[in-house]
C-alpha cells in the first residue's frame, strides 16, 4: 500500500499595513513633542527642525474665516516684538486646506495691516491634530482652542485649552512664557497672579540656609513653607 505524500502548509506572510497608523500623542508634561511635516502659510516645515533650540507657541483654531479665530490671530501678530523679545516662535494649524489658509491670512493682512509674520499650519484631514492630541479620540473635528507651550529642549512645558467661543488672551500668553523662563533662569516658583517683575517664592524643599546662601538679604520668611525672594 502506498501512502499518499505529505504536504508542508506555507508559511504565513505576515501582514504589513499599506499606510502605518501614526500613534496619537498622550501629552504628558515634560514629554518630548512629537515631530511632524506640514504644508503651511510659509512653506513645508518639520515642527522639530523649526522649533528645536527656541521656546514655541503652538496653538489651533477651529476654522478659517472665523470672527474669534480672525481676532486671536491678528492678536498674536500684533505683540511680534513681545514675542521676538522673550525668543518666542509661533505656530497655528488649522483643520483647513491650504488655499484656504492662505486667503483668509492674505485678506486679514489686508484688512488690518499686519504680517502675519509666523506660519500657519494646513491640517485639512486632522491628521497633524490628532497626532498631536488636540482632537479627541472620536471627535469630528476640532471643537476648541488647545494650546502648548514648547522649551528650546522640544518639552511640553504646559498647555491650556479654551472654549470655542472663547478667545485667547496673548498677554496670558506672554506672562506664561515669562513665567516658565523665570522659572528655569532662577529655580524658584511663581505665585498666584503673578506678573512679570513681582516677587517670586521659594518650592516646597528649598530651606531657610539655601534661600540665604543664594539670596543674601534678599528674602524673607513669613513661614518654613513660605519664603519670599525679593528678586
């Protein structure tokens, strides 16, 4: 009797994804932001190559040709210098193409006179947004006005998020980057309703002896857990 032959089943090939799903960011402070390319009012840029070594401002908006989005935008352009002082470098990204981008910049430009001087991202798909975690998991577009705070070191140092219908305030802006420099140029904390020039505090850890040797007469102690630097 003969027996019938053996057949070796094939291997199985694994399966590769035609387009790679890009993972969405969890922002976690002191996390490195993550890089990506985009076509924007100002060319093509790579965020890392753009921002690496200079603190960055990225923020979103809803839409183009919008009353709150046009005011935030031509706010921002108008404090270029507060911005350029403090090293500052700015990026929108809007859910929009690029045309579109481009005409509602121009005929903003026009109709107030300014530059806008910094680029403006054109994220028609959402793509950039979700990378990023500005568009939560589900959402159908972007509902709101998140932005992050960005160090020279690409960590996200802090972010907020604003209602639609709620501008942004750009001096809020600038005393928070004012803030984190003053934080990282003195290793003490900022106070409640700080501004830049007022006194800062020292964080929880930093004794009476260190505040001295740094200090010299210029602190006080109102307690152990409240220490003052007159700088």
């Amino acid at each position: 009797m003969t027996s019938k032959p053996h057949h070796t089943a094939a291997p199985v090939r694994p399966v590769t994804p035609r387009h790679p799903a890009r993972l969405r960011w969890n922002q976690t402070l002191g996390d490195n932001v993550p890089d990506f390319q985009a076509e924007t009012t100002r060319g093509r840029l790579g965020f890392r190559p753009w921002a690496t070594g200079n603190w960055v401002y990225l923020f979103a908006f809803p839409s183009t040709f919008a009353s709150v989005c046009s005011t935030e935008l031509m706010a921002l352009a108008a404090h270029r210098a507060a911005f350029e002082k403090l090293g500052v470098r700015l990026m929108g990204i809007t859910p929009a193409g690029l045309q579109n981008t481009l005409e509602w910049v121009l005929d903003l430009e026009k109709v107030f006179g300014l530059d806008v001087y910094f680029p403006v991202a054109a994220d028609e798909d959402g793509s950039i947004l979700r990378h990023l975690g500005m568009i939560a998991d589900g959402a159908a577009g972007l509902g709101n006005r998140p932005s992050l705070f960005v160090d020279p070191e690409n960590k996200l140092r802090m972010q907020f998020t604003y209602p639609a219908q709620m501008g942004r305030s750009t001096n809020e802006v600038l005393r928070c980057f004012e803030a984190l420099k003053d934080i990282d140029y003195s290793g003490l904390a900022v106070p409640a309703d700080w501004t830049p020039g007022d006194y800062l505090v020292a964080p929880k850890g930093v004794k009476a002896e260190d505040m001295q040797r740094v200090f010299g007469e210029d602190w006080s102690k109102i307690r152990d857990y409240l220490m003052v630097a007159h700088v």
